[in-house]
C-alpha cells in the first residue's frame, strides 16, 4: 500500500466488471475543477494526450487505501435539488473560490450510493472516494462541496451515514417552472427507466410525458421536505438566487466578505452553459405551461411544494437559519 501515490488523478468511474467493483481514475494534475459539471471536467481531461496514453483502473477498494495515505478534506456542505432550479448557479458561484473544491454530480457517486454493495464496504467506498475528490491538488483548498444529482434526494440516509456531521440544503422551485423545463429538454430522471430503479420510482402506469414529470417531481419534492424535517435541512427557493448568497448561504457556506462578493463573478453567465449569460424565464415558463400540465402539477406536485415553502418560512423566518451557520466546524 506505501506505494500507491495518485497525487492528481480523480476517480471518474466505478463499475462492476466479472462481479468485482473497479474504479477509472483519470489525470487533473493541479487544474481546478470550473466546469459546470463533473463530467464537462473529465470529458476536458480525457483530451489530454497523457490520459489518451495512460489509464489507471484499480479494485474498489484502493479508495479506502488512498484515504488511508492521504486523506482528503472532508465534505463541508452537500447540494441536494429538484432539478433546473439553481444548484448550479451555486455550485459555480462556489467554484469561483480558490479554497473551494466543487465536485457537481460525479457519477462515481451517484453509482455507489445507488449499489446493492454491503453497506459496511458501500460505505467505506464512499468514504475513499471522496476523500480522493477532497485531495488539495494546488495546496490552498480548505473546503470541499459536493452537488448530487436531482434524483439523489432518495439516498440521503445513506450518504449521512458516512458524513452524519455535514451540513446540507435542498434547492427547490416552484414545480410548473421545471416541469415546463422538462418538457422542453428533459433530464435523464425525468425519461423513463434512462437512470435504472430510483427513489422516484412509483410503479404507476405511463399515462404520457406531462404526467411522468408531474408525478417524478412530486416524489422529489416530497422527499426534499421529509427530509428537510427529519434531518435538519436547508430549504432553499430558486426566488432567493443569488441574492441569498449575500445572507444565509454564505452563512451556511462560511463565507467571509471577500469571498461574498467573489462569487458573484459568475452570476451574469448561464450556470449551465457559461459562454451565454443567464436571463431570468420564470415568467415565459409559467405562460408555456399547457393546461394538462397545470392540472398535472397541481395534483403532484403542488402539496410538497407548498410543505417546502412552510418549512423554508418557519426555519428561517424565526431566525433559526442562524443555527446552520453556527453549527459549522
């Protein structure tokens, strides 16, 4: 094990192959990680002629021996979403900082946590991974942030048992607007069986794409305000963004004046696709929404939406936003 060194590379993929779990590790040497997602980053590294020339694949397990040799930071805040509703513009205003590493939706993540591995060595991999994500590739990164994908709401009990201590918040708006965002270009949950069995999953009958979405949504949202309840999360309406960065969100990110106005740099760009700049389509979503869809919505989506909003208002209107501050190491 002493001479394992993966100084620079990142796991981008882990799969089984003949019953056994092995992980793709791809060269970043000290290059930060600007990209809106995970895969934008690893689809750039992948160009480079050392990763054409070299592959690293390794047992599962050499995730626990890397933490072992060189333990990465621990996760300071987790990103949970609905999808389409500002996490990315999150995510990018955090990645603007230099002593932040923002890791948006690995799919190394999404496939452990979702794994039928036993949880004892489920866990452990967990760990190891992000600890290899965690790792100080420049040498001034103090604090790591992770954004899930949408439909990883569903195993949030089983990422806390791994980092019971992290703070986390859920990103959330009002239903009709990402439903009409699906309908235009839907995400990999919202195709059926695209992303395999789910938390969303409802065993309901296709009854067309207004009503998947609708029904898709309602589970997410209604998981997002279970466990907002359960386990203490930040509730966050897409309404607040970005302002909120200014207040309660650089709170909860331990965010000092500096860095408050840094991460606005990235504000005028698309979060999604930074060489367009970001207008606001709340309305001219509302407007497209047919009347199916709205009747849709209303019978999924409406109630964990509004329970959201309750808890969003009751947590932070009493000053109890404070507590999410306070609580950070």
């Amino acid at each position: 094990m002493q001479r394992l060194n993966l100084d620079g590379w990142l796991p981008i993929r882990v799969w089984q192959q003949g019953g056994e779990w092995r992980v793709d590790w791809c060269w970043f040497g000290d290059q930060p990680l600007r990209q809106p997602f995970f895969r934008d980053a690893v689809e750039e590294a992948l160009r480079l002629p050392f990763n054409q020339a070299f592959r690293r694949q390794t047992p599962l397990s050499v995730l626990s021996d890397w933490q072992t040799i060189s333990p990465g930071l621990v996760p300071s805040a987790f990103i949970f979403h609905a999808s389409r509703c500002g996490s990315t513009l999150i995510s990018q205003m955090l990645a603007q900082l230099d002593n932040h590493i923002v890791i948006s939706e690995p799919p190394p993540l999404d496939a452990l946590l979702r794994s039928e591995l036993p949880p004892a060595e489920r866990n452990a991999a967990i760990r190891g991974l992000l600890s290899a994500y965690g790792q100080p590739r420049r040498g001034v990164e103090q604090r790591l942030v992770i954004k899930l994908d949408a439909w990883n709401i569903g195993e949030l009990k089983r990422l806390r048992e791994c980092f019971a201590e992290t703070p986390w918040l859920f990103v959330y708006r009002d239903p009709l607007e990402i439903a009409v965002s699906h309908l235009r270009r839907p995400g990999l949950h919202m195709v059926p069986g695209l992303i395999g069995t789910s938390a969303l999953d409802d065993g309901a009958a296709f009854e067309g794409r207004e009503d998947f979405i609708a029904r898709r949504l309602g589970k997410l949202l209604q998981l997002g305000v279970e466990h907002c309840h359960e386990f203490a999360g930040l509730a966050v309406n897409y309404r607040e963004l970005p302002g909120a960065m200014e207040g309660h969100l650089a709170r909860f990110f331990a965010l000092n004046a500096e860095q408050r106005t840094q991460v606005f740099s990235a504000v005028s760009q698309h979060a999604k696709q930074p060489a367009e700049t970001f207008v606001a389509d709340s309305e001219g979503k509302q407007q497209e929404a047919s009347a199916r869809l709205r009747e849709r919505v209303e019978c999924w989506a409406h109630g964990p939406y509004e329970a959201l909003e309750q808890w969003r208002t009751a947590s932070c209107g009493g000053g109890a936003c404070s507590r999410w501050a306070a609580e950070r190491p």
